[in-house]
C-alpha cells in the first residue's frame, strides 16, 4: 500500500494554530472555569493566546495568580465548533481529550464564531482523561469563553477534507482526516478520502478513480460494491487519547446510498470535489443510521 498524502494526518492539524500572545487585540474578553467547587473569573492576559489560522481556532488559557493556584487549558477547535484536541495541565496531572469521539465526553455548546469579525463565545462541559491504562478518573471541567475578537492569522499551504452536517437531529463535524490511494499500479487500486468526526465517526469514500476527474452528478453504491462505495465506522472503545488506529474498537457498518458531486473548484491552490452523501448504515440487516445530504469536500491527491 503506497499512500501519497498520510491517511490519517498524524501531525494534527492543530498545530497550524500559532501560539502568539496578543492580548491588545482581544478587546474586553472573558473566561470562566469551573474544576471541582471553586470557580475562575478572569480575562485573557499577556499569559493568554489565541488565533484563528485558515479554519482552525487556537485558544490557551493560562490562570496565573500569585499565592494562588495555577493550571493551563488548551482548545484547538474548527472553526465550525468541532474539537480537535482539548488539554488541561495543572496540580492535578495532564488530562487530554478523548482522541476519536472527544465530542461524547466534552461538549461544546451554544457555540459562535464570527469568520469577519472574529467574535468567539462557547460553553464547555465535559471530561478530560489523563490516559487509559492508570484507570485514573476522568477530570471534569465546566466553562465558558469570550472573545471579542480573535487575532487571524494568513493561511497558507492548507488542506484538508471537509464533512458537516448539523440540524436539530443529527451533528456530524469533521475535525481531522486525509486521503491514500492504496494498491497503486495494480488492478485494484483505489482511491480513499477519509472524514473523521468529533463524535466517533469515520466515512471512507472509496473510488477506484480519482474524483476530482469524474463528471458532476450522482453516484450510486450499495452493500455489494467491493470498491466503490462509502464506508461507515464508528468508533466504540473507550475513552482514548493516542491517536492510532490500530487495535481500536470499532464498529463497522454495512452502507449503501450515494454521493453527488456538485462542483469542481480551486480551494487555497488545490483542486478541490464538493458534494453531498445520502448514506444508510445497516448493522446485521438493521437500519442503524440514515444520513442525508452531508456535505462533503475532498482534496485532489495526485
């Protein structure tokens, strides 16, 4: 198997977030954190950073008080609300998000971002996990953050796949994936875009041409489709902080369904496919999940 862009993006995504510290440009913003019975009121710093860099939001808060307790709190988020790694450090150890599904135990909510004027508000509450063999206990943390305006930094050299859909029903936000073509220069290759999303999921789009060189319209697969097709997994282990795939619970769906491309573009200097997936996922021949037009976007990968 030769992959030509990694298939999972290793070295996350987040660290395209800088870590500046640019407190004169977060005009009168606002944290509050809440561990245990004690509650933290404060306002960003010369101590506190954050930027937006192409779409992803990187928030450091640090709480530095003399004679008083000190602790660190890390959010690499996307900017439509998605998490991709959330860290806490402080007396009580280094506690992580959970890698694969961080979303089913620490919830962002009544989040906004404003892409023009950079204003950012969101609550969280949830656990993090120091890892998955001291069976220590899960860290709970509760909040909220405001800023007026977060400091945008020029994007350059980014790609990635894009997958979202988000109604009253159903939350789907991607936060990492990549693409592969696997089995190159033999009669199965294949070409795969993989979307991976805060809350467990993992679609594989598999072709066995490149997309980006197939016409507009709709493509049909089902459950007896050996290449083309869609994939569905989701990840059903524990919570759990290192990011390899090997050796991880997941579950693993039967689909059928489509996707339509619905435009070929130019996205900061890649060839980019845009459509929607309608996917319906079947486990022992019942209908577990029926998805409809979630948008997707896929990076050309030759």
């Amino acid at each position: 198997m030769k992959k030509i862009f990694s298939l999972f993006l290793l070295v996350f995504l987040f660290v395209n977030c800088e870590d500046k510290t640019v407190p004169e440009d977060l005009g009168d913003s606002s944290v509050q954190v809440i561990k245990g019975n004690q509650t933290y009121d404060f306002h960003f710093d010369s101590f506190n950073s954050c930027n937006k860099n192409c779409d992803n939001l990187y928030i450091h808060i640090n709480y530095r008080r003399k004679g008083a307790e000190r602790f660190s709190l890390y959010f690499y988020l996307k900017d439509n609300g998605a998490i991709d790694k959330i860290w806490y450090l402080g007396d009580e150890g280094v506690f992580t998000s959970s890698y694969f599904d961080p979303y089913n135990h620490f919830q962002i909510t009544n989040y906004s971002f404003n892409n023009k004027t950079g204003a950012l508000y969101f609550e969280f509450e949830g656990n993090l996990f120091i890892n998955t063999v001291a069976n220590r206990e899960p860290f709970f943390l509760k909040g909220k953050v405001d800023i007026p305006a977060l400091n945008d930094i020029e994007c350059r050299n980014y790609f990635t796949n894009l997958l979202t859909l988000q109604n009253e029903n159903t939350r789907l936000l991607f936060n990492r994936g990549g693409s592969a073509i696997e089995n190159l220069n033999t009669p199965q290759k294949k070409f795969c875009y993989e979307f991976f999303t805060d809350n467990g999921f993992r679609f594989t789009l598999n072709s066995e041409k490149n997309i980006n060189e197939l016409p507009l319209g709709e493509y049909s697969f089902t459950t007896k489709n050996a290449i083309n097709n869609i994939m569905l997994r989701e990840f059903a282990g524990k919570p759990d902080i290192s990011p390899t795939l090997h050796d991880k619970d997941w579950i693993e769906y039967e689909t059928s369904g489509s996707y339509t491309i619905t435009g070929q573009l130019k996205k900061d200097g890649y060839d980019v496919t845009v459509g929607d997936i309608n996917i319906k996922a079947f486990r022992n021949k019942e209908l577990k999940y029926n998805f409809e037009k979630i948008h997707f976007e896929a990076v050309n990968i030759e």
